[in-house]
C-alpha cells in the first residue's frame, strides 16, 4: 500500500491570522519604548512576536490528502460517464444499426462538451476566488501542462568516490561549498598592494549624506507594497502575514529601525540567511550544478528598503551613479543598455569605422565584493557619519545555513538544517540594498577607461572599441585591456576569459577587417558571431534571423499550451495567457527587430494562435480577429513600442521647421536623419521618426505622454498592420 506523506507545517488560515492579531493587540510593548542597544531591542520584539506566532500558528503534522484532481465532476457527469462506457461497450461488443451508431456519436460530442464547460467553470471559479488569481491561473497551466506535482528529488551527493546521502551531511556540504568556493576565488585574486583603495578618478563628493527619522506611515507604507510571498527567511514569517498585522507592530518597529540608524547598528539577528539549493542542470550528484537561493527576514527587508530610499534619494540628487550603467535604476533598463550599445554601433558602422565589441563575464561578481574597498568608495561619494557606519554593520558578521526537505523513514516532509558558516565577502544575496551598493562599488569603471566606450548593465560589462585603421583599432584595444586588468585586479573582481567574449562587427565582405587580437592576462579572448546580449540575439552583421529563429521556438511552444488548454480554461483566460506568454515573449527587445522582414513568421504564429483562442479554422482571415480581441499585431506592437520609446526619452526633438525657414505642408515632423547604411536607417530613432511622421496629426498633437500612449494605442488596434510597408506608405492620411 501506497504510504502518505506527512509534513509538520503551520496553517495560516483567516481564523488563525485573525487569533494572531488580536494576541498583537493586547501587547503594549513597553520594554522597546526604552533606549537600549538595537540588538537587544530587536531581540526583545522578536522574541514576543514569535511568542504569538507560534501560539496562533503551532507546527502539526499534517498527512498529505489525494489529488483532488477530479473537483469539477458532477453527479450528473458520473451518471453521463457510466452511460458513455455501456454504450462504448455495447459499440464494441454488438452489430449496431447506424441510427445506434449516430446516436452513440452524437452523445460522445456532448459529452467532451460536457466535461470541456465543466473544466472551464471550475478553474474559473478557482481563478476568481483566489487571493493571488495570477498564481492560481499559473498553477492551473502548470496542471494541465504536466508541470505541477512534480517530484521534489531528494539531494544526495557524490564526493569523490564517496556518497553523501543524509539530508543533514548533505545540507552541511552544500554550505561548505557555497561559502569555500567564494573563499577560493577571493584567495585567488587578493589584492596585493598596500594601497587598500584603488585610485578614484570621480570627484570627491563634499556633501554627505543624512539620515532622515523613519515614521510609522513610512513602514506602513514600505510594508504595504511588499509582494506578499509566503516565501520566508529564518523567523518563519511570511510577507502576507505582516501586511495582515502590520498596523498592530507599526510603533515598536519604528522605534527599534530608527534605533537602528541612530546608533549605526544592523541588529545581528537580521544578518541570517536561510540558503535553498536549487538545481541549474547536470550531474544531480555535483554541488556545483546547485545555486544557492537566499531568504532574508521580512523584517530585514523593511529595514533594507527604507535605507535603499535614503541611498537612492542622495545618489540621484548629486548625480553619483554614471549614466553608462543600466542596471536597477529608474528609467533605465536592459532596454536602453541595448539600445546605447546597438546604437553606438550602428553610428560608427555608418562612418565606416571598424567596430569591436567584448562582453565581459565576471565570476561570482556580487559574492566577492571586498568590503573594505567598497565602503572606502561609499565614502569617496558621501555616504559617511552614521551611514557609513550602519552600511559596516550592515555587511560585517553575516552567516548563513542551508535548509532542504527531505522524507524520513516514516514518510514524513522533514526540514534539514546545516550548521552555520560565517559569510566574509560579498553582498548579501537575496537582500534589497546589494544590487545598489554592487553599483557604487563598480561605477567607476568607466573613468578608467580612455579608448573605448563602456555599456554596464549591473555586473554585465559590455566594452565598444572603434577606428578606421586596423593597427590604430589593434593598438586602442590593447590599451583598453591593460586598463581593465588594472581595475578588476584593483578591486578584487574575477573575469572568466573562458566566457568573456568579442566580436568585430561588419555589415559586408566590401569592408572586410581582420580580427585583432585580444587578451586579458595573457589569456586569449575568443571571437564569435552571435552572442546573446542581455537576453537579445546579436549578430556580427546586426541582422536579427538568429534572434528571431530562437523566438520562433518559443512561440511555437506557447501555441501547444494554448492548445492545451483551449479546453480546460474560458476565452478570457485564453487571452491572458497569451498577453503572459506570448506577448511577453514578442515584447522584448521588439523595437530592436520588429522592423525585419523576418517578423513575419512571427506574425504567421500570431495568427495561428489567435485562431487556436477564438477556435476557427486555419483559412480564417486574422485582421477582424485582431480587432476583436484588441491584441496588438507583431508590426503594431513594434510601432507601439518604438513610439513610446521615442516620445517617452525624447531620442530626437529636431524638427523640419527648426532647419528650414520657409513653410511647408510637412513642418511639424521630425527631420529624417540620412544615413549610409540599411542597419542605421532601421535604428530605433530612424524607425521613430517615419512612424511618427506618419501618425495622423490628432495623435501627434496631444501633450502628455499619456494621453499620447492611449490614443496611439488605440489607433492601432483599430489598424491591425501586417508589414511596415503598410503603414509607411500605405492608406494613412492626416486627419
């Protein structure tokens, strides 16, 4: 016989959450309205608010119930499912008449269509009740998909030619390896100079940064926008729980945080990582086929996110993070990486110039940041006084473990700790202020290097190089190289030459340049012809077949789960889950290729999903399809994209009427850059100033970028166009 699991969990039900709130409402917490130092007070809050939780939610062992797979069967339906199966036997069994055989057809039909509305009804039920109707659409997806229930492989580990297979001893290794692979690396490239800061070539900031008092609305308010995981750090407590009681914790939470500033202390018990292995691919057996995923305290994140705001507010007020990084800031994203590098490229491809790209790949980046060189950085930008001394504490005395779950002997779900290992470098993983300190700690990179241009996207560090000679191009290379070796070796950041990557872009044979030579510590930097940029597909001749080809498999995958679950999920569910996974998909770095000629097989796979969801024929014209469903084509939606682009940033603002002094019937548009190349005149400003030159004048003329975007959204979707040809030079007047 089959044995259950069973597994020791807590049940957040309402009555419980609500049982945990009113114990929250009796407590007066008087012993964190005194001064005292902020570990002891966090300890004092965390003690008596587990206190309670463990009261309204004690562990219990809990046996798994049998899928209940089958909700949506009727009485009704089983009656209809007893009958089909008579009938499908007597089908079998005897000679029947084709009066019999048509009615036993005609049932058969009625009943899929039957079973199909009843699926519908039930997950659409299941979707709209839901608290999170996203997740439960994705875990009905998942169902049907065959993706759900899978599994969970119990990790055991090959050492050598020894195997570890206690969950325990397993849990150990995994922490082991993930703190002494760092370690190694760090021991590798230590910075040997007595100098501990690289020289900064970014003018000392003069101002400094203050400290502004944390107010419970701010809490509240920080507290309110968290996602509300059921994901949970060291203490147990999930996000949803502290939205539910947040108002009930507000006062002693704000006391404690601004503790926390004043006295420049991150409390210790906050500095806990609880580590989740989780497998990449390859050997099931190998610790480095396994990356490491870190959950920090809720509490922590408040605390992360309301010094973030303080950080963020004085980095943008004085300007501090260059403008050649991309990455976790607003307004900026892989999107305008992309579109400073393609677009450096194309300008100096339309020169003629010879154009080498090298794409850098950092080992490990954010795991081993040296602390002391960051925080002597921190300083150089302003960031002194309390700060500084609350961003120290905040990065020293860190430790983590690892958690897996793992059957005993008697069946049961048990959680396996490892012991607790000291993390001495990096950025906390998983935490809210390391993407931001990972920015300062690497923004100026791009001071020191005088001949080539850099384009950084957090840790993806990405190096142009241009000229019209080669030997000049060979000689400018290799002059940026040794400046890079020198900055890396200088704040202790590790390249892998192994998957550091270059390539020389030409658009013809006609301008044929041979490959210079690149190395990075005497270690040879290879060239390739395609590389995959921050998620779009590049080619050395800036044609896009490779990129799309790709999408193109994608997309065809997502037609097979629209096929699959035509039948299970209503039409407006359908649609959702075409804008989740398809659209999504065809967004993407759009305004980059939607201007090929090659989109039009992703317009053929739009078409046919769309007669999958609307459950037409193939011969269906698709154009009233488009309409009725106010789904974007492929072609409209690259001339969406590229025009919000455009008129969002500004990418161009010189008009006919700025240069020209006469009057003509084309005075408000936007002046046409001439170029000499076809991949500069599909650039994303060239492609911006035709679709908006042939916007009707109505939608040109509104102010505000909103209204802009509504309008203009609008008209496309009553204009479904199939080519840029159509909607460049055809049946568009001013109106």
């Amino acid at each position: 016989m089959e044995q259950k699991d069973k597994v020791l969990l807590r049940k957040f039900s309402k009555v419980n959450i609500s049982k945990f709130i009113d114990l929250l409402k009796d407590e007066l917490w008087e012993e964190i309205s005194v001064e005292r130092n902020v570990n002891e007070l966090y300890s004092l809050f965390i003690n008596k608010f587990l206190y309670y939780f463990t009261r309204a939610f004690p562990l219990k062992l809990e046996t798994k119930s049998d899928r209940k797979d089958n909700l949506w069967i009727s009485r009704g339906i089983r009656v209809s499912c007893q009958k089909m199966r008579l009938l499908n036997s007597l089908k079998c069994r005897l000679p029947l008449s084709r009066d019999s055989l048509n009615y036993i057809n005609r049932y058969h039909r009625i009943y899929k269509r039957v079973i199909s509305e009843a699926k519908k009804r039930y997950n659409d039920n299941q979707i709209r009740d839901a608290t999170n109707p996203t997740k439960m659409m994705w875990q009905i997806i998942n169902k049907q998909m065959g993706n759900a229930g899978r599994a969970n492989h119990d990790i055991w580990l090959q050492n050598n030619s020894k195997k570890i297979i206690h969950p325990q001893k397993v849990a150990n290794t995994l922490n082991s390896y993930f703190i002494d692979k760092v370690e190694e690396l760090v021991e590798e490239t230590r910075n040997r100079n007595n100098n501990r800061l690289p020289q900064l070539l970014v003018d000392r900031n003069p101002n400094s940064m203050y400290l502004f008092p944390i107010s419970e609305d701010e809490i509240v308010l920080v507290v309110t926008k968290l996602k509300g995981k059921a994901s949970a750090g060291v203490d147990e407590v999930p996000e949803f729980l502290l939205k539910a009681c947040i108002q009930c914790i507000k006062k002693p939470l704000t006391f404690i945080f601004n503790e926390s500033l004043n006295q420049g202390i991150f409390p210790d018990l906050l500095k806990i990582a609880k580590v989740r292995p989780v497998y990449k691919k390859g050997n099931r057996q190998e610790a480095s086929n396994y990356r490491p995923i870190a959950l920090l305290s809720v509490f922590s994140k408040i605390l992360e996110k309301i010094m973030y705001s303080r950080l963020v507010s004085f980095t943008t007020k004085y300007k501090i993070l260059t403008e050649n990084q991309h990455g976790f800031q607003k307004n900026k994203s892989t999107t305008s990486a992309c579109l400073s590098f393609i677009g450096k490229v194309q300008e100096a491809l339309d020169r003629r110039l010879g154009v080498v790209g090298i794409f850098f790949d950092l080992s490990k980046a954010y795991d081993v940041i040296d602390h002391d060189i960051l925080l002597e950085k921190l300083e150089h930008y302003g960031i002194r006084g309390n700060a500084i001394i609350w961003l120290k504490s905040y990065l020293s005395l860190r430790s983590q473990y690892v958690e897996i779950t793992s059957n005993d002997n008697k069946y049961r779900k048990k959680r396996y700790n490892s012991s607790f290992k000291n993390v001495k470098f990096g950025i906390p993983q998983g935490s809210i202020l390391g993407p931001l300190l990972f920015l300062l700690y690497i923004n100026d990179l791009p001071y020191h290097i005088f001949d080539g241009e850099v384009v950084l996207f957090a840790d993806d560090t990405n190096i142009l190089v241009t000229d019209k000679n080669i030997n000049i191009l060979q000689d400018k290379i290799g002059e940026v190289m040794i400046q890079l070796e020198s900055w890396f070796s200088k704040n202790n950041l590790i390249i892998n030459t192994e998957k550091t990557k270059a390539m020389l872009f030409q658009l013809n044979k006609s301008y044929y340049m041979s490959e210079p030579v690149i190395t990075f510590k005497n270690m040879k930097i290879s060239y390739t012809s395609q590389f995959k940029f921050l998620g779009v597909n590049i080619s050395n001749n800036l044609k896009w077949s490779s990129h799309i080809q790709s999408l193109c498999l994608k997309l065809n995958k997502v037609c097979y789960i629209i096929k699959s679950l035509k039948d299970v999920v209503s039409f407006s569910t359908l649609r959702n889950v075409y804008f989740a996974k398809f659209q999504s998909l065809i967004s993407y770095g759009l305004i980059f290729w939607g201007g090929e000629c090659e989109s039009s097989k992703i317009l053929k796979i739009q078409k046919r999903i769309l007669r999958l969801i609307k459950g037409v024929n193939s011969r269906t014209t698709c154009r009233p399809i488009f309409k009725d469903l106010k789904i974007l084509t492929v072609t409209s939606l690259y001339i969406f994209e590229v025009l919000c682009y455009f008129q969002k940033f500004n990418l161009y603002t010189t008009r006919n009427s700025d240069l020209y002094e006469y009057n003509t019937r084309r005075k408000e548009d936007f002046h046409v850059l001439s170029c000499s190349t076809s991949t500069s005149k599909k650039s994303v400003i060239n492609m911006g100033i035709k679709a908006y030159n042939r916007l009707p004048l109505k939608i040109r003329k509104l102010n505000g970028f909103k209204d802009f975007k509504y309008k203009l959204k609008l008209f496309l979707l009553d204009n479904p166009f199939y080519t840029m040809k159509e909607f460049l030079f055809e049946g568009l007047q001013d109106e």
